[in-house]
C-alpha cells in the first residue's frame, strides 16, 4: 500500500518537472530558427503568407512575388490537405511539397507546409517548419515522430482542445528532445456561426504566459472571412503573438480551397503597413532582412 502511494507520488512530481519544461518559468522566448535571419520568438514579428492549398506552378510562383516583395520573410502552402469532404481537393501531394520548397528557394524565402503522416516526412526535406494542423494536435504517433527529426515544428490548436491539451500536445514534441516549436491559435468552434471558428485571443496570452514558446495567429482559419482578417491580425499583434500565418491568393476568387478568407495581392501590402504602428505601440518590430537592420542600426 505504502510503495503504491509513494510511486504515485513519484509519478506526480515527475509530470510536474515535466510540464515545467514547457511552462519555463523565468526563461526567455525560445528562438525558433527558420532560416539565416528568420526566427521566431524575438523581438522581430514574423508574417507567413501564401495560398491555402498549391495549385500549380504559375500560382505558387506568383504568391512568392506577392509574398517577397510584401516584406514577409516565409512562404506558406499546403500540399497534403485535410479536408471534411473526400471530394474537396486534397492537394499535390509530393509534387506540391517539391513546387513550395523551389519557389521559395528561388524568391529568398523560408518556407512551412503541413505534414499528415510521419512516413511523408522524406518529401518534406527542403520545407523549413513542419506544420501539424488542427486535426492532427492529438496524432500522438506523428508528434512523437517530429520530436525524432529535431526540426521547426508548427503547431496549431485544435478547434475543440482546451488551452490545456494543446499545451499538452506540444510536450509530447518537447519531451521527446525537440524544442523547435512554435503554437498557432487558429480558432476553435463556438455556438457562433457568423465565423468559420472564434479566434480565442486570451488562448495566446495564456499560452505565452505558460510556455517560452513562440506563439502565432491564423487570423484566415479563424475567421473565415477576408474582411476580418486584417483586424484580427492587428489585434493578435496587440496582444503579444510573434507573428501571423496568413492565407494570400492571387486570385481568391477562383481558389481551389478556402478562396473566401484569402487576402489578394494588395491585402497584404495592405496588412503589412497597418502593423507597423501596433508593433511599436507594443515594443515590438515588423521584421527586416539583415542588410536593412544592419543600415538602420549605423
């Protein structure tokens, strides 16, 4: 009887030091390196953009332009994409990964995609963060893989998980040796029907509070409406996320995916001006390349 209350109090004090792992009382923002001068977790804030879905190579490679020429240090696309209906479109697949990973390569650009499956994970060799969506915060088996490769994880909240179980989730990365994570609140699903999800904005406070990880906003997923995009996006900024992963499309109106809570072109440009203000009203910055830091400093 007494060994059973002692090992259980053994067990307790172990998954406490653990969750102080994450939770890191006292320590800095962990500094999640994308590329040379990328990282998220400073003082820099870090905008992703790209397309929901890669279509073909006229269309990734016009988002790049769009992307590099806005300010935005990474290139975001989805070649595996999860969707409620199996006749939605599901993506290139590895063709879509290798189109991601050359066009941002061409246009100076870190990149992220989201990974569905760890036996995928060759494919994804030249993509700088791995991206676990939604529907796979609880595919234990795919945590445990990525906490194996040691590379930039992305994970998003689930839409129905608690504050808790997403911070849980990303222990599962921790734990197994990788500290290369970043969170992203996408919204979860309320009773409200007026958004695609509830952007749960206490959620990343919390969350920064609790944890030295970067943490990020879907403003797109979230929302579901262009039209709240750029306003949820500033609020995020506000209220201490390190950055944003947006959803740009050349053309969202003919989008093969998500077309409806796209930014176009001149969206982004639109965005990224606006920040500009919120980030020094908070002490932070919108992120530059090296050359132009290193001339503003001299």
């Amino acid at each position: 009887m007494f060994q059973n209350i002692l090992k259980a109090l053994m067990q307790q004090i172990l998954l406490n030091t653990k969750a102080r792992v994450l939770r890191g009382a006292g320590r800095p923002t962990t500094r999640v390196q994308l590329a040379l001068g990328v990282a998220l977790g400073g003082r820099d804030f870090v905008v992703m953009a790209g397309p929901c879905a890669i279509e073909e190579p006229r269309q990734i490679a016009t988002a790049a332009e769009t992307v590099a020429a806005a300010g935005c240090p990474v290139l975001r696309g989805g070649a595996f994409k999860p969707r409620t209906s199996p006749y939605s479109f599901q993506g290139l697949g590895d063709p879509g990964v290798r189109l991601l990973a050359e066009t941002a390569a061409r246009h100076g650009l870190a990149s992220v995609s989201e990974i569905m499956d760890a036996g995928d994970l060759p494919a994804f060799e030249g993509i700088s963060m791995l991206q676990v969506g939604a529907r796979n915060m609880q595919n234990f088996s795919l945590l445990k893989a990525l906490a194996k490769c040691g590379r930039p994880v992305l994970l998003k909240r689930g839409f129905a998980a608690t504050v808790e179980e997403w911070l849980l989730a990303a222990e599962y990365l921790l734990d197994g040796g990788n500290e290369q994570v970043v969170l992203c609140e996408r919204g979860i699903r309320t009773f409200e029907t007026a958004t695609r999800n509830t952007l749960d904005l206490s959620a990343v406070v919390l969350a920064k509070e609790r944890t030295h990880l970067p943490v990020i906003v879907d403003p797109s997923h979230a929302s579901g409406r262009r039209e709240l995009v750029i306003p949820l996006s500033l609020a995020a900024a506000a209220c201490g996320a390190d950055g944003l992963l947006v959803e740009v499309h050349p053309q969202p109106q003919e989008a093969l995916c998500d077309g409806a809570q796209a930014l176009p072109p001149e969206g982004l440009f639109d965005l990224m001006r606006k920040l500009r203000g919120i980030l020094t009203a908070v002490g932070r910055e919108l992120w530059q390349p090296l050359p132009q830091k290193k001339a503003i400093a001299l």
